[in-house]
C-alpha cells in the first residue's frame, strides 16, 4: 500500500476537509466561499462511490502531478471545461468541473480514462472514470 501523499492543487481555492464521524466514506466540507451558506457541497454525494488513490493506475498518478504543477498537457483538450451531461456529477454552474486524459498505454487515442476536478475543492473534488463518463467514482487520497 503506498503511503498517502499530500500535495499543493495550485488550480482551485482549497477547502479544509473534515472528516465527518461515522458517515462511512463520505466527507463533510467547510462551507466557506462561493457558496457558504447555500448546502452545496455539505456532504459528497453517497452515490458516487470512493477509490482509493493508490489503486489508480500510475497514468492516473502522472495526471494529477500535471494537474498539480497545472500542465503542460499532452492533449489540448486537458484542462477544458466538464459539461456534466450524464448528470452523474453534483451539479454545478457551467465551468466548474474540468476533464484531464489518464493515457491508456497501447491506445491510439485518448482511451476512456479520465479526471475530472472541481474548481473549489482541490485534492478533495477530484473523480475518476475509466469508462468515458459512464461512471465516477471520487478520488480518495486518504488509502
């Protein structure tokens, strides 16, 4: 198992986690910001399912160092903007998520895998796909 890291998301304005007791796998956020006051983002929605950091494949890890030092990118759709068609997301203003491609090594295109941030929340908001939106799952950085 790899020991949790902890890196600067130079991208977003961080908001302080906190853990919230017994809620199994869901975190409660400081509702600070943008949208204080208004419940958003009080708790990750339960329907979307967490994974651990260190299972990710290693392009996984190689994005979100790109993401972290805020590129360059190796494909110009990185860094764009996340519509959130498929709903599968909380939902949020237009702009808010941002899509990166994780290489999918032996593909000739960009493959299925992607991350996708949310502007507010740093290391805390980012999701996972690796089937081209069909599911997300929340990046956990904790395991």
């Amino acid at each position: 198992m790899k020991t949790p890291r902890s890196r600067k998301f130079t991208r977003s304005l961080l908001l302080v986690p906190l853990l919230a007791a017994g809620l199994s796998g869901t975190a409660a956020y400081a509702d600070t910001g943008s949208h204080a006051g208004t419940g958003v983002h009080a708790t990750v929605d339960a329907a979307i399912p967490p994974i651990c950091e260190s299972t990710l494949p290693s392009q996984a890890d190689d994005t979100i160092a790109l993401i972290d030092k805020g590129g360059p990118y190796p494909y110009p759709q990185d860094g764009t903007v996340f519509d959130n068609r498929e709903g599968l997301l909380p939902q949020e203003s237009s702009g808010y998520y941002h899509e990166y491609t994780v290489k999918t090594p032996g593909s000739s295109t960009r493959g299925a895998r992607r991350i996708i941030t949310s502007d507010d929340l740093g290391h805390d908001g980012m999701y996972w796909t690796a089937d081209h939106y069909e599911s997300f799952s929340t990046i956990d950085f904790s395991c």
